[in-house]
C-alpha cells in the first residue's frame, strides 16, 4: 500500500529543479516504494546523479506491453511570489503543495499506487512498464532521449504509452471539458540575422541591421503567423461541438472550415485564449546578441525565435511564413531535432481513456486535444510507440490549471489522488481485453 499524499508529499521536498535536476534522490525514493510493494525494476543513467528507472509488473501476456511515462524534474520558482514554501510539500486544507505537485509528482505517484495495485490484483492482459525520468523540462536527452537510443530494448513490443498531460479543468462554454492530449507541437529554434551597414556612432545610419531588428520585434508583437486546421484541433472540435450552446457550435463550425478558419479564429481571440496556439505555428522572440561597443555601429544583429510548429508541417514552410511576416531584409536560419510526432494522431486508445475519465467523474466531457508544448512524447514516439497525456486529475473547475503548472503556488487536492490513481488502474485492467484497443 502507498500514502499517496505522503509520498508526493516526500517527493516534493526532494528539489529536482533542473538544471541542475538532481534527480537521484528521487529515483532512491520511488525504488524503494516499489521494492516494499515486490515490484522489480532497473535504473539506466547516462548521468550517474540523473538516473532514469523503469519497473514492470508483468501481464498474462494476451496484450502488448502498456508504457506509463513521466518525469521526476521539475522547473524552478526563481522570481515568483509562493503563499508556501515550494519545496516544503506541505499538506495544508486538504491540498499538498509545492513546485511539481502537477506537473508531474503528483500524477507519478498516481501512477505508482495505480501499479502497486495492479501488481497485487489480477494481472493485467499486458505487462504495464513504468518509466519515470530526469531532465524532460530542459529537453529530455538525459533521461527520455538517452533511453530510447540507448536501450530500446526496454520498450520492445509497446505499441501505446500514457504521459503528461490531461485532464486539467479546461471549461469552455460552461462545459466542463477534459482533455486527453493525442498529439503536441515540434519545436523550432530559429536564428535571424539582421545586417547593415558599419560605422562610427557618431554619425547615425537609418535603416541598420538594428532598425531591421526594431521592424522585425515590431511585426512578431502585431501580427500572427497563418492558421492551419491540422486533424487533432479537427477532432477536438468535433468532439466538442454536440456539447456547446448552439451559436457556440455556429462559430466552432466556423473554425472547422479552412475558408472561414482564419476569420473566425480572429474573431474567436478572446474566447480561445491560449487555445489560439492549435491553430498556427507561433515564433516567441527570447535572445537577441548584437553590437559589442558603445560607439561602433554593428555589422550584424541576431534573434533567437522559440518556434513551436503545427505537427505535419514542414520546418522550411514554417520558416517561409516567418519570413513573410517579419518583411525586413534577414537570413533565417533553424535547427529542430527529428520528432517522431506524426501529423495523424492515432485515436486507438482514445476510446479506453475517455470511458476511464467518465468512470471517474461522469459529469466531464472527455475531449481529444493537442498542447501547444512539447513533452517526452516524442522521444518515445521515434520508437513507433503511439503516446497520449492521460493524467487524470479531477480539479476544481475554477482551480487556475495552467497558471500554477510552472507558475506560483502549484499545488494538488489530496482527494484527486485516489481517483486519478483509480483510473489508471482502471485502464490498467481493461487494456487488452475491450474492442478498444
Ligand atoms: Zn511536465
């Protein structure tokens, strides 16, 4: 048996702010939780104070194996004002708080107590692998990345896997939706280079490489880059429509048509929020580097873009919208890894997931849904393993989901722990024996 919200509790006050990460202790802690519950599992490390474990309770061996992922890092909290020490994981009105306790401790030790219970029930059809990693917060390569090239083995025969993130209040129309994320965004790193003429500073030159650089920062704050309808956003709609109030359905209607798309979308921008982002590839300016004395006018001035792209869409395309949209004189240039994120999500699981979320609160909308991020999803897809965020959570809908998750005062309902726990046990059993999968 698990204290579920004495071990995230634990888990918390261990800090594995990365960098530097540190992940180790974390690793120690979860270890010997599975080894007082009999279950086995291995550590991998590329970086012996990082280490990666992956247990595995088996199955009857009627199913392909299921992989449960999630990452033991968590992003710092410098410059934010906290109600309670971060790293404190202290248990206050039935809520435990601290820097993780959403993203993703808490869900891990959901996921935990879940397989502890698996392991002394009836055994699954398939054995269920748990991997839990370092570093998925600045990329992934130590943990997530490391393992699937260095020990695919581990993962042989996974077709599907369960990660971060769903689940999280998401209401819209005064429904209470809950996404299931089935797809993510590729990342981008874009650098433009900006030229002009050199010279003395004492005698101004218009239209120089830091003029083209104004221009350019001026353009990304006005205008967007265009929107694209991609099949997961397609299937979140439709998913949503039958749900909404009738002119909401009007205008979602609006958004599922390329002809209308982009018009409706600008109409739409308040209501959508951040869900804009599903809808185009966006470009968020963060480093600029030029000019190295006060009185020499530089030759050259560099931007750094964090680009997230559309899954599907091509680096050159997204980089031939950028160039339109900053209309100055640059070269563009951009590096991106080779995501296995493919551009049709596949929908296998989707059916297994959403009856589990509805067994856990019946008066949620399961929803498909792509986040606008990036996760260890696609490190594990290069593998073929088909992933979905599935980290069911039931928040209060008025709790400020997406503010918190590496913002200030993250925290969890100690009774969300149970039913999260509860539902991933639920497709635990079912996985492998239900036309669903
Ligand atoms: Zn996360």
């Amino acid at each position: 048996m698990i204290d579920a919200a004495t071990l995230l509790s634990d888990l918390i006050r261990i800090d594995t702010t990365n960098p530097p990460g540190r992940e180790r202790e974390a690793v120690e802690l979860v270890g010997s939780t599975l080894a007082d519950n009999d279950i086995a599992f291995g550590t991998y490390a590329k970086d012996p104070g990082r280490p990666s474990l992956v247990a595995r309770v088996a199955g009857e061996g009627t199913a392909p194996p299921l992989l449960v992922q999630g990452h033991l890092d968590v992003v710092g909290v410098t410059g934010q004002r906290w109600d309670r020490d971060p790293f404190s994981g202290e248990i206050v009105d039935g809520w435990v708080w601290g820097r993780g306790a959403l993203d993703m401790k808490g869900p891990i030790v959901m996921m935990l107590d879940a397989l502890v219970r698996a392991r002394q029930g009836h055994p699954p059809a398939g054995d269920i692998i748990l991997c839990l990693v370092p570093d998925e917060e600045s990329g992934g390569s130590l943990g997530a990345g490391f393992l699937v090239s260095e020990h695919p083995e581990l993962f042989e025969g996974v077709a599907y896997a369960l990660g971060e993130f769903g689940g999280f209040p998401f209401v819209f129309d005064d429904v209470r939706f809950s996404p299931i994320q089935i797809s993510e965004r590729v990342g981008v790193e874009f650098h433009v280079t900006f030229r002009g003429d050199p010279g003395h500073a004492s005698m101004p030159q218009p239209g120089g490489a830091m003029a083209k650089l104004g221009r350019a920062l001026v353009n990304l704050d006005r205008k967007h880059l265009p929107v694209h309808l991609t099949a997961p956003t397609r299937l979140m709609l439709e998913a949503m429509s039958p749900h909404v109030s009738p002119p909401t359905r009007f205008a979602l209607r609006g958004l599922l048509d390329d002809r209308t798309a982009p018009a409706t979308v600008a109409a739409l921008r308040s209501r959508l929020g951040r869900m804009e982002n599903l809808f185009r590839n966006t470009a968020t300016p963060t480093i600029v580097r030029g000019g190295d004395k006060v009185n020499v006018i530089p030759a050259e001035v560099m931007l750094t873009l964090d680009g997230r792209m559309l899954p599907g869409m091509d680096p050159l395309t997204m980089r031939d919208e950028l160039a339109d949209l900053l209309d100055v004189e640059c070269d563009i240039s951009f590096s991106t890894e080779r995501s296995g994120i493919p551009a049709e999500p596949d929908m296998g699981l989707f059916d297994l997931l959403a009856s589990a979320v509805l067994r856990m609160d019946p008066g949620l909308v399961p929803i498909p849904y792509m986040i606008p991020a990036i996760t260890d999803a696609r490190w594990f897809s290069k593998l073929g393993i088909r992933c979905y965020g599935f980290t069911p959570m039931p928040l209060p809908a008025d709790f400020a989901f997406e503010a918190t998750v590496h913002g200030a005062n993250e925290r969890i309902p100690v009774s969300a722990l149970r039913p999260g726990s509860d539902a991933y046990l639920d497709v635990f059993q079912r996985y492998g024996r239900t036309s669903h999968t």
